[in-house]
C-alpha cells in the first residue's frame, strides 16, 4: 500500500516530466504500430495494388514455350502453329489457388488485312462471313478504291465473360479487368456480338473511329479466305505496341481463322507471395526438392507453385511467370518493409534516448528524497524498483494511448497510399508492447546506476 501511495505522489509532483515521458513513449508506440500494422497486411496490399497492372502469369502451348526459351522470340511472330483448347481455360479456377487467381483471359493471335476509311456499311456487310477460293486481294474484296488496308495483329480474347464452373460457382473473366491501365474511348466490347476494340495508331491509319466498321480479311491455313464484319466500340490507347492491334472475341476470330476451339496463350491475374529461394529453387527443378520443401512450397501461393498447379490442369500446356512483374512485386514489398521497420527502430531508439534524459532528470531533481528512503532503510534494489514501477506505469499510459492513435494513423496510411483499410492483427500490438517494455528496461539501467552510486549522508548534506 506504502509502494502504491509513493508512486501516486510521484505523479503529482513531478506531473509535467511524467506527462512527458508518457507522450515520448505514446509518440513512439503510434509509429510502431502504424508502421508494423501496415508491414504485416503490406504484402496483399501491394499484390492487389500491382496487380492491377496486368499478369504475372503466362500459360502457352509447350511447344511454344519451348521454342521460345530457346530462341528468346519476343515481339511481333507470325501465326501460331500449335494450340491450347479454349473450352480447358476454365479449369485454372478448379486448382488449390483459385481464389487467388483473380482474372484470366484466353488469346488466339493471328494477322489479318483490316480494312477501313473509304469502305461503306454496305459494302461491309454484303461480304461478311463469305469464304472465296479465289486469290484475290484484301483491298479489292471490299469493291472499294479509296479504303484503307493495313495488315494487323489481331486477338481473338475474352472481354468480361461469365463462367460457370463445375463446382456450382460462377466467375466473370477477360481483358476488361486485366487491362485497367488501358485510356478507352467509347466502351468495351461483347462477347457475343460482332464488335471490336481497336488500337489508336491503327485507328488513325484506317481512318476510324467509335462507331465506324472494320472489315478483316484473313487467308486460312487451308488457303480459304474469310472476312469478317466488326462495329467498333472503342478505341485504347495502351501506350505501347499493343495500340496498333485489333481486339475482338476469341469465338469470331477462331472461326475466321478456321481454328475452332483453339488458344495459343491465356494470361493469369494471382495475388502471389514474392519469390524466396525455396521458390526460386522449384522454378528451376520442382523434382529437386525434399518432401518437406514441396509440401512448403506447394501450399504456399508463390508464383511458380500457382503456374504448376495450372500445368496439372491444363494438358500440354507450361505456364511461366512474368519476371519482371514477379521481381517488381517481391522488390516492392521488401523495400516497403525495410523503409516501415526502420521508421519504427528509430522510432524506439528515440524513445529509449528521451525516456534516459528524463529519468535522470527525474532523479537528479528527487535526489534527496530517495536518499532520506535510502537512509532510513529503503535499499538500492527497492528505490530502482519505485522507479520502475513509476516509469513504467506512466509509459503504460502512453503505449495504450499510442496504439489507439497508431491504428487510426495505420487506417489513414491505408486509405490514402492502398484505397483500403489495413487489418490490424493482435500480433502487432504484443509485438509493440514487448518492444517498448524492452526499450524503456534499457533506457532506465543508466538512472538506476546512479541510485546506486546515490550516497545519502552525501546528499543530505547538501555535498
């Protein structure tokens, strides 16, 4: 009760130096948990915040995969050779990650002549779907002089089409949500009308724009020649190579490259866990890791282990990770971190320095009273425990004021930086209170020496 009572008194009459350890330790205790708050929930959020920004996930034919690692063919390429079934894509969503795969959408790549500017609707649409043997030129099939013709890649995709999966569930997948950087004008296009997207240098060199037609004209591997009609809905600018292509639905760029059922790549959208050596250890041999490290690694949402689960899936196909999207993920989140656990070292290495200062400074100015406690009987082990008694029960004032106002500043930094709240786990604030107890242990040892080294016969006299 007498140890109670000392420690109330302390806090009235020295009531400024304690209210100003307890807003040192609650300034420290509100960056620490703002900081370790958003560093534990960082990881989703940058995945979901980068993500938004493309793939990490490639999946191709393996024969392609192959001749592409060998050669290193990259850019433009001619008409793919060997195929994917575009009726297998659904099964990526049927693996052990499929609610980290967020979108994907199928491609069929091919060139065709487009054709626009002069060309009118009628014309247009009296030769669409019709197939000729004859050898005839894209320009003089539209029975037009004045019309512009320009080769083109085109993709034969998904824009936001909905599935529905074997398990009962139904998901909405395509290039709509996997190309959200895109500048669109005008809308995007339906699955399941002839409509297209066209890219803004191709747009400028046909002359056409939201609202006008496009006229394809594709010779086929079998020597037929297919045209096909489209009604623009937007033109995008991805600013790259992309704006010179034709985007349409994968199911009238099959027909008109006679390619029923066929893909030649899908791109996969998965909030992934950045590569460790263990991840980078399977992506080279996943057959070269013990038991222990596959289980690991197997359940663990790294972007090799979801690529592999989609190979099970998908018969003849390699799925590969987009490195550079991968690698910027992974270089990110560790830079994030690293940048919040330094905030939050200095954070506590300030705190241990003015909760020193003021501890010393507490002592020096009660000097006299803990010598009379020492002269009457009070021993050195029981004057450092008051002390510590009285700072710690201050400092607790403070650490739980901060991890108040540490939550709020962590919520803030959330809204602002990620447009979403950050989940605060309990971790955090064990984590910060074992830190601060730790902190303020060591910033007392120096003023507890100096209650040892206190002479009370000393001090009373005034010497």
């Amino acid at each position: 009760m007498f140890f109670l009572r000392m420690i109330l008194r302390s806090f009235s009459r020295q009531l400024r130096r304690r209210l100003l350890i307890a807003v040192t330790v609650c300034l420290s205790a509100t960056i620490a948990v703002a900081m370790l708050g958003v560093v534990f929930d960082v990881g989703d959020k940058l995945n979901a915040e980068l993500s938004a920004y493309g793939s990490n996930i490639t999946v191709q034919p393996k024969s392609d995969a192959v001749v592409s690692d060998l050669y290193n063919t990259e850019g433009a390429q001619p008409d793919p050779t060997s195929f994917l079934k575009e009726s297998d894509v659904p099964k990526i969503k049927t693996t052990f990650w499929a609610f980290n795969i967020t979108n994907f959408a199928p491609q069929l790549n091919i060139h065709a002549e487009a054709m626009g500017g002069g060309m009118g609707a009628g014309d247009a649409h009296s030769e669409a779907g019709a197939h000729s043997g004859s050898d005839s030129g894209a320009g003089s099939a539209g029975g037009a002089g004045t019309a512009a013709t320009v080769s083109a890649p085109v993709v034969g995709t998904w824009f936001n089409k909905t599935l529905h999966l074997p398990t009962g569930e139904s998901t909405v997948a395509g290039v709509q949500g996997l190309r959200s950087w895109w500048k669109v004008e005008g809308s995007w296009p339906k699955d399941d009308k002839a409509q297209a997207m066209i890219g803004k240098d191709l747009a400028a060199r046909l002359h056409l724009g939201v609202g006008d037609e496009l006229m394809l004209h594709k010779a086929t591997t079998t020597g037929a020649h297919t045209m096909q009609m489209l009604a623009i809905t937007g033109v995008y600018d991805s600013g790259d190579t992309d704006n010179g292509s034709v985007y349409m639905p994968s199911a009238l760029a099959q027909k008109m490259a006679d390619l029923p059922d066929s893909i030649d790549r899908i791109e996969v959208k998965a909030l992934t866990t950045p590569e460790n050596d263990l991840a980078r250890k399977a992506a080279k041999n996943p057959a070269a890791l013990s038991q222990e490290e596959w289980e690991t690694w197997y359940c663990t949402a790294y972007p090799s282990s979801i690529a592999y689960q989609i190979e099970e899936v998908l018969p003849g196909a390699v799925a590969k990770q987009v490195r550079q999207v991968s690698a910027l993920q992974g270089d990110v989140m560790l830079k994030t971190q690293a940048v919040m656990m330094l905030m939050t070292v200095l954070s506590l290495i300030a705190a241990a320095v003015a909760v020193a200062n003021l501890m010393a400074a507490s002592i020096g100015e009660r000097s006299a009273e803990l010598a009379l406690l020492k002269a009457v009987g009070a021993t050195d082990g029981a004057v450092s425990r008051l002390m510590l008694a009285e700072t710690a029960a201050i400092s607790m004032v403070g650490a739980l004021a901060g991890a108040g106002l540490g939550s709020a500043l962590a919520q803030l930094v959330g809204h602002v930086v990620f447009g979403s709240g950050i989940t605060m786990r309990p971790m955090v604030f064990v984590l910060v209170f074992v830190l601060l107890a730790v902190t303020i242990l060591i910033a007392s040892f120096s003023s507890i020496r100096s209650i040892l080294n206190l002479r009370p016969a000393e001090v009373l006299h005034g010497r």
